[in-house]
C-alpha cells in the first residue's frame, strides 16, 4: 500500500478501476444492443435480460462495492496490520532487528523479502545492478558473535545477573520466555533460576500481563519482571565491573554486558550450562 490507509488505498484503487470497469461494461453493452436490434423473438428476450444484468452489475461494481469495501476500510477490523503481513511475530522481529542494526552502526533504510511494502511489490528490482551481496546464516551469526570482545575484568567470571528486554519484550516475547524458562527449568531439574534475572517490558505491557496467568507463571520460575531501562541500570558506575549476561544486541553494545544466543542464556540462567 505504499504507506497508505487501508481507507486511501482503497478510494485510489476505485479511481483507477473506474475506467476500466465502465470500459468493459459498456462494450458489452453494446453488444447486448446489437443482439437486440437484430435478433429473433427469443434472442432479443434474452438481450434485453444481458442489457439489465449489464447495467445492474456496473451498479453494483461502482455504487454497492464501493460502498460496502469504504465501511469495512473505515473500521477497526480491517485496520489491523496483520491483514496486509505484518503479524505479531515479525513486528516483534522487525523492532529488535531495527534496534541491533541501529546500535551496531547501521543507518539508512532496509527491505525484507516477501515482508516489507516494496519489497513486496518490486522485488529484485529493488536491487542495483552489481549490488554487493551479504549472507546471513548461521556460520556467519557465529563469526559475528565470536568476534564480540568481553570487557569484564575477570572474562571467566560467574554471571551475576541476567537481563532479558532491550528493546522492551512485547506481550508475545513475555509469554514465549515463560515458556522458555520453565522447558529450561524442566531439563536441568531445577525449580528457580540459578543466574538472578530480569526481564523488562514497558508499563502497559507489564500491567496487562500482570493480570493474566503467566505472571504468575514468570515470577514461579524467580525471573523479575519490570520496566526497568537495561542500559541505564549497566550505565550506573556501580553495575559496570558487574558480570552481567544479555541475548540484546543493543545491550551488548552499549554496555560491558556479555552477549549469547537465547538458547545458551537460557541454559546458563536454568543452570543446565556453566559459563
């Protein structure tokens, strides 16, 4: 849609279908005439039906449909992201790649495939000739990730603390880390986390989730839920020689905060690994 309201879009896309819905409609309506004026008794009963069908059905294309497609693009339902490709999964993804990309130097504009409004509608074409290529898979994650330098006096020391939310987690994030956090709890045997941790969402996330039955969940597992701001507890002069763990990107490079994948924070926090 091009940036576009649901309600804009769909006014712009009558206006350029008008023409061609009348021009079609119209050829056949002459045809119908044609038929009329030439045919036989039961050639021109049926002309005379195809002509009111005719001009029932540009009726209905141009006044009904515009009418019933305006009401639905005015209302909430249709105003939702998730009808156009944007669903709670890749928002959520979409917010973290923008803050690790943002925070590791990154700055200009990005599509993703198949996802993004161009890339969506263009493609390849969006690719200049001669474009240089990057692949991102696994062998590359890890040769990013091996490359992190570890800046805490002591490299071998035991985590002290875990933060888990920077950028902030959205209500799916909180409820997949619960989940996540019990499976590890699960397979190390264990009943409370090893590693204090603590996982930070925005006040009205954190008061929504609160009166649902993950809370409670969470908080069974010895996680701290807040709406804390990471980088500015690691910030404070005090928690800066402090070993602390992350899976953030954006908190690691920031901060004296130790970068690892999600599966390992996990197993390191539920104390199934030592790191």
């Amino acid at each position: 849609m091009n940036g576009k309201t649901v309600r804009v879009a769909c006014q712009d896309g009558f206006k350029r279908a008008l023409t061609t819905v009348i021009d079609s409609q119209v050829t056949t309506l002459i045809a119908a005439v044609i038929l009329y004026e030439i045919g036989t008794s039961s050639v021109k009963g049926f002309a005379w039906t195809f002509m009111i069908g005719i001009v029932v059905s540009i009726f209905t294309a141009v006044v009904i449909t515009q009418l019933y497609i305006g009401l639905m693009a005015n209302s909430k339902v249709f105003s939702k992201k998730a009808f156009f490709g944007i669903n709670k999964d890749n928002k959520a993804y979409l917010k973290d790649f923008g803050a690790a990309t943002a925070s590791n130097g990154a700055v200009g504009l990005y599509h993703i495939e198949h996802l993004t409004p161009e890339a969506v509608e263009q493609g390849d074409a969006l690719i200049a000739p001669g474009a240089q290529v990057y692949v991102v898979d696994d062998a590359e994650l890890e040769r990013v990730k091996a490359s992190y330098p570890v800046i805490w006096k002591n490299p071998n020391a035991k985590p002290k603390l875990a933060f888990i939310g920077c950028p902030h987690l959205t209500m799916d994030q909180l409820i997949y880390w619960t989940k996540k956090l019990e499976e590890g709890l699960k397979a190390s045997g264990r009943d409370k986390l090893a590693v204090p941790t603590v996982l930070t969402t925005a006040p009205p996330v954190l008061e929504e989730f609160n009166k649902g039955p993950y809370a409670y969940r969470l908080k069974k597992t010895g996680a701290i839920l807040s709406y804390i701001c990471p980088l500015m507890y690691m910030n404070n002069p005090l928690s800066k020689s402090m070993p602390v763990i992350t899976c953030s990107n954006k908190l690691r490079t920031y901060t004296s905060a130790k970068f690892y994948s999600e599966d390992e924070i996990v197993g390191i926090i539920t104390g199934k690994e030592t790191k």
